[in-house]
C-alpha cells in the first residue's frame, strides 16, 4: 500500500533494518520463512538455515541489528 505506515520497503541486510521497526517479514525465494516481531524473526537458527550460513545475530545497544558470520555451525 503505497503511501501507507505499514508499508516499509524491502532490506537485504539487517544493518540496513531502520531503528524502532517492531516486525519483520523473511521471504526466500518469494516464500514466507518467517514473520511476526522482530526479535522472534532475527534470530541465529531462522537467519543461518534461511541464507545456508551460519551466522549470529545481535541487536546494538542503539537498536540497530547486527549480523555476522559464526566459525561453527
């Protein structure tokens, strides 16, 4: 919905994820991998089995998110 608060437009890094977003939407090839709030989305185990890499992800004390690649799977 073009115009509206509920529409956010599509990110592909969570750094990139605006401060203050409370849900997230992952989509893999088109298909719904997860949804809801957004620290139930963004979590280690969703994000590494959704991009076939292990990775850890942290939320910043200034509330920005954070991934990086884990050494073990």
């Amino acid at each position: 919905m073009p115009g509206s608060d509920r529409h956010r437009p599509g990110r592909h890094h969570v750094e990139q994820v605006p401060v203050g977003i409370t849900h997230a939407l992952l989509l893999d090839h088109g298909h719904v991998v997860a949804q809801g709030p957004i620290n139930q989305v963004f979590t280690d185990e969703i994000m590494s089995a959704t991009f076939g890499l292990p990775l850890q992800i942290n939320q910043l004390p200034d509330g920005r998110w954070a991934a990086r690649a884990r050494l073990n799977y």
